[in-house]
C-alpha cells in the first residue's frame, strides 16, 4: 500500500531541497524522520513536514506505520518568480525566486516479500 503526499510551490531552490532529499531516500520512515531533525538545512524541514503528510495518509489507509520505508522523493522545478532589485546609479538588477514541487511516497508493502525470499 502507498501513501502519496505532495507539496507543491515550496520557497526552496530545486537543487538545494535535491541534496536532502538523497540523504534521505529509502529509508525507514522512523529513522528518515531522525536524520531530518539533525540535519542544518531549510529544505530539511519543508521535506519532513511532507514526509510527516505521508506517514499520517498510510496511518489513514489502514497501513502499519513502524513498517513504512520511503519507496521515493521526488523534487521538481516549480515556476521562477522574477524581481528585480535596485542597484548601482538606480538601475535595476534582476534576479530570480526558485520554487519547488515535493513529492513524498512511503510503502509498507515488499517489506515481508523480501524477508521471505531471502529466507528461501
């Protein structure tokens, strides 16, 4: 059973929210939501409050959650917001706002599958 949860137009760069976002996939959900808590980045925690999203929906569609692995994060390109700020001799210097798309899907399937068919 999978539980998807979504976050879309999230105020981080794609790239920065990319780098812990890996230090995260595939694991256990317990143990990804410790490695969120000690880790020293902004997009550390917009990541766990999805991943938080998608333990509850699997909590809500009958899933065990001390079974739940991370089977994948995704971290999109969302849209650029362009602005401009004032610079030298009052001309304008442009620069560009990134947002990103976080998506968060857990399993609590294949679990036991693999157990036994590395058991045989």
């Amino acid at each position: 059973m999978d539980a998807v949860a979504k976050w879309n137009y999230v105020r981080v760069s794609p790239q920065k929210a990319r780098l812990v976002a890996d230090l995260v996939r595939g694991l256990d959900a317990e143990e990804a939501v410790d490695v969120l808590h000690r880790t020293n980045k902004r997009a550390a925690g917009q990541i766990l409050k999805v991943l938080q999203s998608a333990v509850a929906n699997a909590e809500d569609l009958g899933g065990e959650v001390e079974e739940l692995r991370i089977k994948s994060i995704v971290v999109n390109e969302g849209p650029r917001m362009k602005r401009m700020r004032a610079s030298a001799r009052g001309r304008p210097a442009p620069y560009v706002h990134r947002l990103a798309h976080i998506v968060v899907t857990v399993t609590d399937d294949g679990t036991e599958e693999q157990e036994e068919s590395e058991a045989a």
